[in-house]
C-alpha cells in the first residue's frame, strides 16, 4: 500500500490557516489526557474506594453536609495527593561467616555479614497477616462540594468550614458550587 497520499493530505493541510491552531489543540487535549490519566486527577491511592466494613470519606461528608441548615442535597468529592501507606514490623536476621586462611607467616581473616528483613507476621483466621505498626492515612490535595442551597453565602461557609474541621485542609482547597436543578 502507498502512503503517497497520506503525505499529500498532510501537505494540502498544513497550508491551511487552521492547520497549527488544531495542531497545537491536539496536542494540548492529549497532554490533558495524560495528565488526567496520571496522578493528576484520578486518585494514585489504592485507597479509592471504601474497604469492606468501611465508609468512604465522601460518604461521610455528604451524610453529615446535608444535614446543615440550607444546605439540601450534596455531594462529595476528595481528591488526594498521596496513597496511604502502611507501614509493617520487620524482623531483621544477620548471618556472619568468619574464615581464617594460613599461609607460612601470614594469616588472612576475612568477615561477611549478610542483614535479612522479612515482615514480622501473625497467625489469624486468613493465615498470616503482618504486623502493621503505623497506618498513614492518604493526604488531601482537595475537595469539591455541590449543594442545593450552595447560591447562599452563609450556606456555602458553613459548607467549607464543616469540611475543613473535618479534613484539616486549608479553606482555600475547598470549592463549594450550587447543585444543577434538574427541569
């Protein structure tokens, strides 16, 4: 198959006005795709949804914001800048060797040490699970509310402060917008 024409579609097209504006448009929509796709704006954390026996942040929010004064209906968005981590006990084990070579008048000592770390575990009903010492919970890059009475001012600050005493983020990572009404 020829690709002589593709090389004629691209020459027809890049004499036009439009060609570099779509050009460089492609490029930016792609690099947005990209972003999106990274840790930009999908949650890195394995974290993203609740685990079992456990309530989602969001959930959390929505239940509690909705029951402010004026507020209405809501819904919650957390969008976070780092997974959370668990950190687990390890055992560490160290094996030494010593070897001593003679030869004649000179004698020849050399040492090896060799350090193990392996999660320290328990027995349970699922087998062995490790031991987990410290469990840090994902940071919060941001969150987004939308209310129905989110158009008050007064709504829309108890809003924000109810979701940073909750989160400790500043207010300014906190966006509060009014609910699209269905017609």
């Amino acid at each position: 198959m020829d690709g002589g024409w593709i090389k004629g579609a691209f020459a027809r097209l890049r004499g036009r006005r439009f060609f570099l504006p779509a050009l460089y448009g492609t490029l930016l929509l792609l690099a947005l795709f990209l972003y999106g796709v990274g840790d930009g704006w999908f949650p890195a954390s394995p974290r993203d949804g609740p685990t079992e026996g456990e309530v989602s942040l969001e959930s959390r929010l929505e239940d509690i914001l909705s029951t402010l004064r004026g507020a209405g209906r809501v819904r919650v968005l957390v969008t976070y800048s780092t997974a959370g981590e668990r950190v687990a006990a390890t055992v560490s084990t160290v094996d030494e060797s010593v070897s001593e070579t003679s030869g004649g008048a000179a004698t020849t000592r050399s040492e090896q040490s060799r350090q193990m770390r392996q999660p320290a575990t328990v027995s349970g009903e699922g087998g062995q699970s490790p031991i987990i010492l410290v469990e840090k919970e994902p940071e919060i890059r941001g969150v987004i509310v939308v209310a129905q009475g989110a158009a008050d001012p007064a709504v829309r600050l108890s809003l924000q402060r109810a979701v940073q005493a909750v989160t400790g983020i500043p207010l300014s990572c906190i966006e509060v917008f009014e609910m699209n009404y269905p017609s």
